[in-house]
C-alpha cells in the first residue's frame, strides 16, 4: 500500500513539472509568434503603399504618425504586450487606449527580446 502511494505522489510530481515547462514553453512560443508578428507589422509599415501620403503631411501635426499608420502597428503591438501576461484590462488603464502608447510599449519589448537575443548568442 505505501509504495503504491509514494509511486503515485512520485508521478503526480513528475506531471506537475512537465505542465510547468509546458506552460512555459507555450508562453515563450506565444511571446516568439507575436514578436514575429509584430516585426513584420512594421516591415508592412515601411512598403511604398504605406508610406505617408502628401495629404497627411500637409494634416496639422505632421510629422507625427497618422491614425492610419498607426492602425497598422497597433493590432501587432496590442498582441506583443499579451504575449508577456498583461491583460486587456491593464494595458488600457497604462496606456489610456492611446495608440501611441500601446505602440511605444511594444518598441520597449521588442528591444528588450531582441537584446536578450544577442546576449544569448
């Protein structure tokens, strides 16, 4: 009988590790796609049908980026803080729903991601 009961409790501890990593490995998957994701956003930034139009340099503000360029960041941005843990709920109270925020914020992690990048390497 106890050595049913240690074999089980030796199992159990083994599956309670292996969920950890697994937990852990989906995270960083998640982190790598949507700093993947996020890149690529602002590759799209920078293609020619995208570039700032001669009505938005002559919009008051110039030069800061336009709602519509910052719509095509902001969907990767928002998906780059989820990736680290933050909720919906606490990137809007940081950020205040400003855009630029949000975009800043995802600028921030992926220089910090790209920086661990080159230490590890």
């Amino acid at each position: 009988m106890k050595k049913t009961l240690i074999a089980a409790a030796f199992v159990m501890i083994l599956a309670s590790c292996s969920n950890e990593n697994t937990a852990v490995l989906t995270q960083e998957n998640q982190k790598t796609e949507a700093v993947n994701n996020f890149k690529k956003a602002l590759i799209s930034f920078n293609k020619p049908d995208n570039q700032t139009t001669e009505a938005e340099k002559q919009a008051k503000g110039y030069p800061e980026m336009s709602e519509r360029k910052l719509d095509i960041l902001y969907p990767a941005a928002k998906g780059l803080i989820k990736s680290t843990g933050v909720k919906e709920e606490e990137m809007q109270r940081a950020t205040n729903g400003d855009k630029k925020a949000t975009l800043k914020w995802a600028l921030e992690i992926l220089n910090d991601h790209n920086n661990l990048e080159l230490s590890s390497n």
